[in-house]
C-alpha cells in the first residue's frame, strides 16, 4: 500500500469551514459537476470544442443531475439508515425496496453495471454474486461514494469500507477500488487536508500495483502539465466505453488535483476532457466542494440545482442533494 497521510478527525484549528458546509459542498458539488458534464458525456475534446468551443457553464437549457446524483441520493439514504452498520444486507435489501422491485425510470437503472446487478438480483441472486457481470469493473460505485466520506469525515479507511460494502451487490475488483478511493478522498477532504493529503489517502486504502491506484499516480503526476496532458496519461485509446472505474477516477482526480482544488476548474478541467465527462465531473466536484466547501461554488451553478427529477430512479424523486448533507451531518448540540 501507500504510505497513509495522517488525516486530522476534526477541521484543522483556524479552518473556518465547518463539517456542514464540507458536506454541502461536496454533494452539491457532485451534482452541479454530474449536471454541467451530462452533455458532454462520450465526447472527445475535439467534438466538446467544435460543438461549443470550451464549456465555461451550464450548456443545457434545464441543466439537471443524471443517475450520478440520484445514485449518490441512495446511497446517501441507506447511510441515514443504518450508518456504520451498514452491511452487503442491507444495501442488497434498499436495491430490491429502491429500484428493483419497482418500476425504473426511463434511463431503465442507468449504466451497464447497474442494469446487470438489477438483472442479478431481480433473478433471485445475492451479493456478492449479484455483481457477477461484464461491467464490474465500472464507475458506477464511484460516482455514488462521495456520501461515504462526507459520513466518515476525517476517516479516510472507515469511509473505504463502508463503500466496498455499497459496492459488494454491483461492482468488484477495480470497480470496488474506484468507489473506494473517491470515498476516502472526501473523507481527507472533509476534515481540512490540502490537496496532496487528499491524494494521498485515497492511494492508501488501494491495492499500490492496482490499475486504480497506477491511473491515479499518472494523472496527479501529469496534473502540473494541465488537462490535455492527464487525459493523456489516463484514457484508453479506442476502448469504445468510458465508464472504467481506474480511468474515470484517475481523470477526476487529476483534474482535482490539476485545480489545486479549485472548485469552478477542478470542475470545468473534468468536463472539457470528454470520456464519461458526468461521473468525472461530479467526483472532481465532490472532491473540490470538500475541499472549499458550498460557498466556493459559483452561486449560478448552484441555484440550478433542483431536488432529483427521478429521471433514473423514481424513488430518489423529490430528495435534494443538500438534504441528503443535513442528514449525513447532524449538528452537535451547543
């Protein structure tokens, strides 16, 4: 493994940001990243730039999170329920009560991993069997763990744990590592560690000689270089599908890392470099709005953000990212 950066449980004494506005800032940065990527999700750069030159904002007429944000909601829920409890069980138990078991919306579950561990599991089979197909390896379970660091704030292992458990019912191997290594890079973000600390943590909580943990070495390495130079490093030329877990983190964290944690260009960097430009994206946004908490994003990204339409899980419906915050981070009586 990689040497663990020691990661303060509490905000560093003079930070000004508290627990609250780290949380907020890290879900609805995911959603404004998801919302400002959709559009430019499976593009290359050259296609993102004829089409509209460098995207700089919103490009869509109702800008709106996908199944990135309405995942995260879920996974945001289960942990209001059960909290470090948490077991294979029980998020098993919450797919069937959430999505399976009921109608989907028209995005029918969304990504290839979320529809084969629907098919699993609508066959009767359990974790961690249910995340036996083609796309384990995907960023399915990335894209929905910023909820586990902003929970295990400061605890960097605890909120890799508690995403691996998320992941045993849809994801293995490296799709597990992605979503464990965003989880654990919100939790170092949560309690004040600069950007290298961040880095550092979720490098910790990988396997060193892992495709996760070589992707991410390549991208904040390229990161001083700019974007072109981390996707560079990261993406797979010709593979048809930008859903990979090693390179979609890889990109996000590169483009987190590029920023210094600068909110608008951790951003901005993630979705003018294309691929799965929604998850990489929110996870950037996730990571940066942890980091700088919800004031540092742009107040026009923000107020764009509506409670979730329920356009992949129906269920999710009607529930706000800042809502899910609140719950994740209950204030401590005075």
């Amino acid at each position: 493994m990689a040497p663990t950066a020691r990661i303060p449980s509490v905000p560093a004494p003079g930070d000004a940001l508290g627990r609250r506005e780290r949380a907020r800032g890290a879900l609805l940065g995911l959603a404004v990243g998801d919302a400002l990527g959709a559009p430019a999700e499976n593009m290359k750069p050259s296609e993102i730039r004829a089409r509209w030159g460098r995207i700089t904002g919103y490009v869509a007429e109702r800008p709106a999170g996908t199944d990135d944000t309405e995942y995260a909601i879920f996974s945001g829920l289960l942990l209001a329920r059960h909290g470090s409890a948490l077991t294979p069980a029980h998020v098993e138990a919450a797919w069937h009560e959430w999505i399976a078991d009921r109608a989907e919306g028209p995005f029918r579950g969304a990504g290839f991993s979320e529809r084969g561990t629907l098919e699993n599991l609508r066959r009767g089979l359990a974790a961690p069997v249910s995340a036996q197909h083609r796309h384990a390896w995907s960023d399915g379970l990335a894209m929905r763990a910023a909820p586990y660091g902003v929970f295990a704030a400061g605890r960097p292992d605890e909120a890799a744990r508690l995403a691996a458990v998320d992941g045993s019912v849809s994801h293995d191997g490296e799709g597990i590592y992605g979503g464990q290594a965003v989880a654990a890079g919100v939790a170092a973000a949560m309690a004040g560690a600069p950007v290298v600390a961040v880095v550092a943590s979720a490098l910790a909580v990988v396997p060193d000689d892992s495709w996760t943990a070589r992707s991410l070495r390549r991208a904040v390495t390229a990161a001083h270089l700019g974007e072109r130079a981390v996707r560079a490093a990261v993406v797979i030329g010709g593979y048809p599908w930008t859903d990979l877990a090693p390179e979609a983190v890889a990109l996000a964290f590169g483009a987190y890392a590029a920023a210094d944690g600068d909110f608008e260009q951790a951003v901005l960097t993630a979705v003018n470099m294309g691929r799965d430009a929604d998850t990489t994206a929110a996870v950037a946004g996730a990571l940066a709005g942890a980091t700088r908490g919800a004031a540092a994003i742009p107040p026009a990204w923000s107020s764009a953000i509506t409670p979730a339409r329920g356009t992949c899980l129906p269920a999710m419906a009607g529930h706000h990212v800042l809502d899910i915050a609140d719950l994740l981070t209950p204030e401590t009586p005075a």
